[in-house]
C-alpha cells in the first residue's frame, strides 16, 4: 500500500507564516526604526541581520515541511534466516516480526506508523501539525535547526522590542503611539510565549539527541513503567489483603 502525502499547507502551518511575516514586520519597522533609526548604521546593521535570520529560518521551516520525513522501502524483508543479523525488531509482546498491517510492510528498527500521515515513518520521532509532516529520519535535522533559528528570531526580537519601549521618541505623535502600542502588546504576547515553548522545546530535542531516543521511545517507555508500577502496587495489595 502506497501512501501519498496530500497538500503541505494547513492551518497551523498557514498560522505559522502569518506569525512569521508580522513579528518581522513589526520588529523591522517598528522595533528598530524607533529604537535606533531604521536608516541609521545600526538600524540597517540589525535589519539586515534580522532579515538574514528570518530567512534561514523560512527556508529551514519550508525544508522541514516538504522535505519526506524517511520512508520504509517497499523491498525491505528482514533476514529472518542469519541468527547474526540484528536489523530486525521482535514485538514487546509475543516474539512476531514487527508487521504493519495498514501498509502491508514490514517494519524496520525504530519505524513507526503514523495515523495523520497514514504511512510508516523511519525512526518516527512525532508527528508535527505546525508542518503537517512527520519529524523522521530524513527530517530531523532540519527540523532542529528550524526551531533553533525560531528562537534566535524570538529572542532577538524580544531584545529589540525591550529595546525600544525604553526610548521615548519625540517624533512619535499621538496616532502613531496608540497604534504602536498596540503593536507592542500584540508582540509581547506572541514572543514571550514563543520564546519560552521554544527554548523548553529544544533542550528535551537536545537531550533526546544525547541519549539517542525519539519522543515515541521515551513515551512508551514511561508508559510501560507507569504500568509496571501499577501492577507492583496492585500486587502489593492483593498480598496486604491476603496477610
């Protein structure tokens, strides 16, 4: 069964560029035009800048979503028959082969089967709906190196932001100021969360990447100690009411 991928857009990933396109805007023209002069030598040093950032992280954001995440080869057949081989992956429960049903494959070490994308995925981290794509083998890295140029933006811009609340212009009349203020509250709420999600976001990608773990292996290995636990105390139970 072969599954193809249907269009890349959504809206979250619509959401996305619109967060994109206004936190540039409003840091460029907003931001640092009145903190320190657009046209200014620091003011074209830290657009320019700014601008180079947001590019990279558009066209890592664009690389992450059309970019195939790593599909499972039609041809793969594990060699069941060399006992040294140890490609395959049994079933933590019965000693079966890994076999998706859904796509008629069988299924290689750390290969998982995506409900959205209705498909398995190489070494599946998750599946994301901000790219309407899988994080996979084939994806990973660019898809870390999307959230890092995220947060360099959010971060620069939030420094940019503080920046210019501080310096009073006299310039600005009282039109411009309210709608400004506007600009400041709406950008305020969109970084500070966004810096913070993000930041958590990749120190737990960066620690998954130390212990060679995806977020699918860490969550069922928390589900099986939360079960394990379970069946420990129901035991210890069963044997306190026995006493």
């Amino acid at each position: 069964m072969k599954a193809t991928r249907g269009c890349p857009f959504s809206f979250h990933v619509i959401a996305i560029a619109v967060a994109i396109a206004y936190v540039y805007f409003s840091t460029v023209f907003v931001f640092i035009d009145k903190w320190l002069g657009l046209w200014s030598s620091q003011g074209i040093f830290n657009a320019i800048m700014f601008s180079v950032i947001t590019l990279f992280c558009i066209f890592s954001y664009a690389l992450a979503i059309y970019t195939d995440p790593g599909r499972v080869p039609s041809s793969f057949v594990p060699d069941i028959e060399d006992p040294e081989n140890m490609v395959r992956e049994i079933k933590r429960k019965g000693g079966d082969l890994r076999y998706c049903q859904k796509c008629s494959l069988y299924k290689p070490p750390r290969a998982h089967h995506c409900r959205v994308c209705n498909r398995c995925v190489l070494r599946m981290d998750h599946h994301c709906v901000w790219m309407n794509n899988c994080v996979g083998h084939a994806n990973y890295k660019i898809f870390f190196i999307f959230v890092l140029y995220a947060i360099i933006a959010c971060i620069y811009s939030l420094v940019l932001l503080v920046g210019s609340v501080t310096v009073d212009s006299p310039m600005d009349n009282q039109q411009s100021e309210g709608s400004h203020r506007t600009v400041y509250i709406i950008s305020g709420l969109l970084l500070v969360p966004l810096s913070l999600a993000l930041s958590v976001f990749l120190g737990w990608h960066v620690h998954l990447i130390l212990q060679n773990k995806t977020t699918i292996e860490v969550s069922e290995l928390c589900g099986w100690l939360k079960r394990e636990v379970m069946y420990i105390h129901i035991h210890m139970i069963l044997v306190h009411m026995r006493i």
